[in-house]
C-alpha cells in the first residue's frame, strides 16, 4: 500500500487532554516522590509506582497487551522489544515519563503513527512514549484542535463531516504529529500549502517536564523549528491548533501510459506540473516487481480542486507533450470521500480504518528512501534501468513515486519555517515492498535507486522519509535552516535527553 496509494488526514473546541494550563510547568512528577535525581537502572517495582503515576495505560514485556502495542506500521520491525510502551492520555504523562526516563537513565522513543522509516519509533530498548490516544478532532468555527495521536484517516474525517479541511498525506494511518513536524505533502499541498503552514499553535512538553504552547507569539523559535524540522528532538507535541479551509469539491484524474512512454513522460511531466496552475497536484509513479508480472507500470494520479472542467487546461502542458494515454479516467467527489478514497476506505468505516485489533487494513513490510528535487533534469537511462531492476528482483513492488511541490507551498520564505525545500519542484519517494524476511533486498534496492538519481537530483531529501545512512542528513533535509536547528536544540534541550538518532 505504500507505493500504491498516493503519497508516505466535531464538538465544540476544547484542550483534548488534562494537562496543566499551557505555559506553566507541570507539578512535581517524579515517580520517586521528591527523591534526589539518580541514574539506576527501574526495577519491577519502579516500573509499578510509573504505572499508578500516570492516568495512560503503561504496557511492559508479559502484560496482555504489550505485544499488541509495541508494533509499528511496518513488520519490518516487529522484533523491537521496547523496555515499555506508555500510551498517554495527556501531557502531565508525558512529564511524568520524562521524569523517570531522567532518574533512571533511559532513552524515550516518540511514537504517534509508528511510520517511522527507519523504525526509530519501535524504541528497542527504550521508554515508547505513544501520544497515539489522544486522538481527539475538535472544531470550533475554521479552527480545529487536534491531538497528536490522531491519524490521517481520523482527522479528514472529523473534519470533512463538517466541512472543513487541511492539507496532509493520503496513509490513512499515518499520525498528524509526525507529518506536521515534518513539514507534511499531500494531495492538495500545492493548493493550499504544507500541513505545517496551516499551524497556529502546539501544545508541547520539554525535556524538563514543563507544557508550554509554542506559536508565532509565544515560544516562537520553538514554534518555528516543529514547523519542518522533524519530530523527536525539542519536544512531544500533546495538541495542534489549526486553521482549516473550506472543504473543496476535488476532481481526480487517473492517467496511464504504457511503460514505453516513459523517457517522454517523465521530462515533461518534472517541466510542466510543478509549475502549473497551484489548484492542480499529481503524482507520477514508475513501479516494478511481481505486482506488475507484464513489465513495469506507469501512471500518474492528480487531484484539482477548482471547477471540473478546469482540469483539461491545467493537464493540456503535459498531456500534449507526451504520448496518447492508455486510460485517463475523472471522477469528481467531496473532499471527505476523496480523502477516504486515496486512503484505501472508502468501503471501510472510519473505525476500522486501521491495521491494529479490530482494524480492516493490512501491514506491509517496506523499505523507503527519498530525494527533493530542485531541477527538471533527470538521467532516463538510470532510472528506467532502476525500475526494470524491480522485474526479478524478488520484491514484492518496487519503484520511484514522485509527487508535485510548488504552488503555495512556495508563499512561504524559506527561512520562515524548518522546511527547508521552498521553491523545490518535487519530493521524490523510492519504495519497495516485500512479503516477509529480512529488508536487505528492499534496502539495498531503494538505496542504489537514490544512489544512481544522485546526478540528475543531487543530495536533498524528506525528513519525514528518513534514511539512516544518509551521511550529511542535516544539510539533505534541512539545507540552510539546519543551522538554526542546532540552536533550537541547544535551547530547548541543552542536556540531550532526546537521543533519537540524526539529530540536529
């Protein structure tokens, strides 16, 4: 579903969980009542006192649902044995956690979808902190207040049953917090920004337990590293405060070429989409393996939100310049059924939308690297060669997925938030699936196609679809502004608590 599905989401408003009034520090947490601060290592009963600490529900090896929740989104990484998984129900459990993670020496690992690439959120070894209950979509006029637990599919639906909507990916089960910190591309991001854009607020717990609100007026450094900087290193974001838009009515278009009209497409496509009317996004994907035993595919979806008949214009660059398709089928829907639609639910309750218990949705194992791209240009003999080596390969599918940036996402300086990719043309995603077994396959696969598109694309690449082996990861995700990230860190965790791996 990761390759298939377009790419890597009320009552009245109120604050979602029980913590202390933002901007004032949390009340003395510490499990050990007061003790001095120390560094040895929980023991069973130190683990129990956490448990009656908190109002969340604190799973450790042998209890009836800790192997239930210590999975992720990807089986890759199901052999992770977090030393307990903490499912908060609001801030003060943060704070509390924090706390016995600093008095007894712990790393925490940060979980809110569990899509972490490289499986940083399946906290082997550490304190899982899964912000993933408080899933609560409230809204109040155009403004929405979102947990951080909540996911994709959770939020266009709490929002789309009332006619508000905000730009984010098409993963049903990915969580807000990770693709906002991230900076967050979808399907209408080039009409209407990245999910970062549309924050007003965050409501956030420090290293040292205090719940502040970070925005523009308040905490703004803070505000403007979460907004594109990647999540896991300042701070666990409890809540956002959203603007939304207008739920549009969105036409799509799901075009098809055979795979020879590949080295016409791809050009074509890189000079006239991520330039075109900003009402207008697409993907355009190149995939391989036994998916596609006939020989490679090569389709494009895309998405218009202005009135239907707007879309042939805004395609007449591309689809006069390329080969005659083989399919090119519109549809035209609301945005909630659009949204549910891309997300593989359309005939799955919201509910079950979902691939924990009860869910109607399957995980896969994947593995994915990615590049952003600032220049059409693109060496075909290398990445058809990349693509036709997914036929034979063993994988399940694999390939290339690259998807439109430009249009509002370009409004916005580029020192304005982390995002550090304004004016870029594409995010690029390789991807490939398999069924079982080790990842070295898919791995080595994803990493040699970005390895050969190098060239043509050069080193930048999406914090939200890391790679541990990128080696000068801070100026690939975040170019000029990963300077200012150091800093921020310095700032707001000057001990470094927070050990997740590329770190600023």
């Amino acid at each position: 579903m990761i390759l298939t599905a377009v790419a890597g989401a009320a009552a009245a408003c109120a604050p979602h969980d029980a913590s202390p009034p933002a901007d004032t520090p949390a009340p003395p947490v510490s499990p050990t009542s007061g003790a001095p601060s120390r560094v040895t290592s929980p023991t069973s009963a130190d683990w129990r006192r956490l448990a009656r600490h908190v109002d969340g529900t604190l799973a450790r090896p042998g209890s009836a649902t800790y192997d239930t929740v210590r999975l992720t989104q990807n089986p890759r990484y199901d052999g992770a044995r977090p030393l307990a998984v903490l499912s908060v129900a609001g801030a003060r459990d943060v704070a509390t956690a924090f706390s016995f993670a600093q008095d007894h020496g712990l790393r925490v690992a940060i979980r809110s979808g569990g899509h972490s690439y490289p499986g940083w959120s399946a906290g082997d070894g550490a304190l899982v902190i899964d912000v993933r209950p408080l899933h609560r979509v409230s809204l109040s006029g155009t403004t929405a207040t979102i947990g951080a637990g909540a996911s994709l599919v959770q939020v266009y639906d709490g929002l789309g049953t009332h006619g508000r909507g905000i730009a984010g990916g098409s993963c049903p089960t990915v969580g807000i917090a990770g693709l906002t910190q991230g900076g967050g591309v979808g399907v209408l991001t080039r009409a209407h920004g990245l999910t970062c854009d549309s924050v007003a607020a965050m409501r956030v717990v420090l290293a040292d337990g205090t719940v502040v609100t970070a925005s523009a007026d308040h905490e703004p450094e803070l505000f403007w590293a979460l907004r594109g900087g990647g999540g896991g290193h300042l701070g666990v974001v409890t809540s956002f405060t959203f603007r939304t838009f207008a739920a549009p009515t969105i036409t799509r278009a799901y075009v098809a070429w055979p795979f020879s009209a590949a080295e016409h497409v791809v050009p074509s496509w890189l000079r006239t989409v991520p330039r075109a009317d900003p009402r207008l996004w697409a993907t355009l994907k190149l995939l391989g393996g036994r998916t596609h035993p006939s020989g490679p595919a090569l389709f494009m979806s895309a998405t218009w939100t202005g009135p239907a008949s707007g879309m042939d214009a805004a395609l007449q660059p591309l689809l006069s310049s390329v080969p005659a398709p083989t399919t090119d089928s519109r549809s035209t829907a609301s945005y909630l059924d659009t949204m549910l639609t891309y997300a593989g639910c359309s005939t799955i309750p919201v509910p079950e939308c979902h691939t924990g218990p009860g869910g109607a949705l399957d995980r896969g194992a994947f593995a994915a690297t990615s590049h952003i791209i600032t220049v059409p240009d693109v060496d075909m003999s290398a990445l058809l060669d990349r693509v036709d080596a997914a036929q034979g390969s063993g994988l399940k599918e694999a390939g290339i997925s690259i998807d439109a940036l430009g249009g509002k996402v370009d409004d916005i300086g580029a020192g304005d938030t982390a995002f550090g990719h304004r004016g870029a043309l594409t995010t690029v995603q390789y991807t490939a699936t398999y069924d079982s077994g080790p990842a070295t396959t898919a791995t080595s696969y994803v990493r040699r196609f970005r390895t050969a598109m190098k060239p043509s694309w050069g080193s930048g690449a999406y914090v939200n679809y890391a790679d541990s082996s990128l080696k000068h990861y801070q100026q690939a995700y975040f170019g000029a502004n990963a300077g200012r990230l150091a800093q921020a860190r310095m700032s707001y965790d000057p001990h470094g608590f927070f050990t997740q791996p590329q770190d600023y």
